[in-house]
C-alpha cells in the first residue's frame, strides 16, 4: 500500500533531499547472496555464518568454512559485506558448542560468549574468514553476536586484527551494550543493531512465542530509545551505527531508524525496494521529526500510528 511512490531500487539508498542511507541485505548462503544482488542491495550488513555449520554434528574445517564464505564474498566484489562470527545458542543450537542442559538458553551461553569455552572454533572460523577475504574483492567487515561489555568488545577486536582483520565491529542486542555503546565504540569500528534480540531482552519477551507478538516490536518506545543511545555512542565516536534486525525491513519504522541516526539498514532482499521508495519519499529533517515523535508515544501502538501518519506514502 505505496500510494504514489515509484517501487524501483537503484542501489543508492537516501532521502529525498539526498541524505545517503546504505540499503544492505541479509543472507546466509549463495541463494540468499544472488536474492541481494537481483534486488540491487548495496552490500550485505549481515552474513549468518551459522546457516554454513547449522545441522552438522562437527565443525565444518577451515577450507570447507573458506569455501562457503567465499560464494557469498564472490557475488560482492567492492562491496561491503559484513561477516558475522558463529550465533550458536538458543534458537540456532549447534551440536558442538551448545550445552543441551542450560535452563535458559536465551541467556545463557550463545553468540560470543561460546568462544570463552570453545576459543580454538572462533579462531579457525577469523582464519577462514581471513582467508576468504584475501581471495576475493569484497570490502569485508566482521562483527561478533550477543556483545554485552566493552571487555568483550576489546577482546573481540584484538583477535581480528591478529587475522588481519581490521575492521571489527559488534552487534547491539543486548540492552548493555545499548547504554555503553559509547565506552564499546571506543574498540570497536563499528555498530549493527540487531533489533530482534535487543526487543527480546528490553521488553523480556521470548522472539519464539507469538502469543508475546504485541510486546515483540522495534516499534516499542523503550526499544527506540536504546537505539537512540547507541546512535548517541556511534556519533560520540564518529563510528556508524546500522541496524540489521527486522525492524530495518518495515519501511515506517526505517524512517525513524534513519531519524535516530542510523546510517545503513540492512535486510531480506525482498524488503529493499519498499523501504527505498519510502525513504526517498521524505526529507532528513522529516525522518528526525518522526523519530522524535515515536520516542515521545506511550506505546507502540500509538508510536506506529504517529509516524505512519507523518508519512504521506503510507498514510
Ligand atoms: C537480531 O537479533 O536482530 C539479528 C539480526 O540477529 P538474529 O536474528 O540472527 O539473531
Ligand atoms: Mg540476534
């Protein structure tokens, strides 16, 4: 329901007064890869790598990891493309690393905080990654899951520059990193908001139960605020802040992102062409007025009505 907006994608992501937003897209293997390009993604701001290890028993070794990050890198030469490091845990379990035991896997031992245990699996994954990044022209980025504290992030970076890889960045997902970011963009070169988790743990509500679905939105003022924290923090540190959770695929809610700061979403391939139409349907100074706006509403209800509102092409 776009009144009077062109749905084309001509990859440059922007406003209509020509604010650049980076319109990216996420994907897991070589068909999700060949989606982006097909929709005109401008890179990718979020590669699952766990989608390569998901349902095997073992760990998959470094050529046949090499091999894997390499069809998604091959399709994006001189494009940014941002590896994400293994998100094993809760609702991706993976045989290897995975206690079958832990009474709340939602908080329990996933993302990163695998690699305390298992440090040699996040090695050989930085040393495949490393690998696939010499061999191929994509402009290559990583970041870790589930980062809580500067420490984490500190660590983090330090064992991707020992591969080489110099631009190391965390993902926000968890409310603490939201109200450090500051202190973690300090380290890190970068942030990507994962909104899915980050409503997950603001709001504690399950991602997996539906019947928790009105609790589970970006469009919760409380979520919107510690986006807003963590753009405070990236701005701090002259270090952009993306989002690559669901809420950048909602093209309202985009506007808002972009309002609150956020200088690149990332997506399913199939959401590109609706949030660049919508985005280059309002000016800059729009998006922050209805940013403001959402942030202002008692609820997300009433923060989804105000900013759809504002938007004549969705209105
Ligand atoms: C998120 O949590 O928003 C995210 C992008 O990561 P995933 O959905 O893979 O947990
Ligand atoms: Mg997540």
């Amino acid at each position: 329901a776009l009144a009077g907006v062109v749905r084309t994608f001509d990859g440059h992501g922007r406003t209509s007064d020509g604010h650049p937003v980076a319109l990216l897209a996420n994907v897991a293997d070589a068909q999700g890869a060949d989606a982006a390009v097909a929709a005109g993604a401008e890179g990718v701001g979020l590669f699952r790598t766990e989608f390569c290890f998901l349902g095997r028993a073992d760990e998959p070794n470094v050529d046949e990891q090499v091999a894997a990050y390499r069809t998604v890198l091959s399709r994006f030469p001189g494009r940014k493309v941002v590896v994400r490091t293994l998100d094993a845990g809760a609702d991706k379990p993976l045989a290897y690393v995975t206690a079958d035991d832990e009474p709340n896997p939602a908080l329990g031992v996933r993302g990163l905080r695998t690699a305390v245990e298992h440090p040699d699996v996040l090695e050989r994954q930085l040393e495949a990654i490393a690998a696939a990044a010499a061999a191929e022209e994509a402009d290559v980025w990583v970041m870790a899951p589930m980062v809580a504290t500067v420490a984490e992030t500190e660590e983090f970076v330090e064992r991707c520059a020992a591969h080489g890889l110099g631009t190391a960045g965390v993902m926000v997902e968890v409310p603490a990193a939201a109200l450090q970011s500051e202190h973690i963009l300090a380290h890190a070169a970068f942030a990507s908001i994962g909104t899915n988790d980050l409503t997950q743990y603001c709001m504690a509500a399950d991602r997996e139960t539906a019947a928790l679905a009105g609790l589970s939105t970006g469009w919760q003022p409380a979520v919107l605020q510690l986006v807003a924290a963590t753009c405070r923090g990236g701005a701090a540190r002259s270090a952009p802040v993306g989002v690559c959770g669901e809420a950048a695929g909602d093209p309202a809610l985009a506007v808002v992102l972009v309002g609150l700061g956020v200088s690149s979403l990332s997506m399913t391939p199939r959401a590109l062409a609706d949030v660049a139409a919508v985005l280059a349907s309002v000016d800059r100074a729009t998006c922050e007025r209805l940013a403001y706006e959402a942030l202002a509403q008692p609820d997300a209800v009433a923060a989804r009505s105000v900013v759809r509102a504002g938007i004549p092409a969705l209105a």
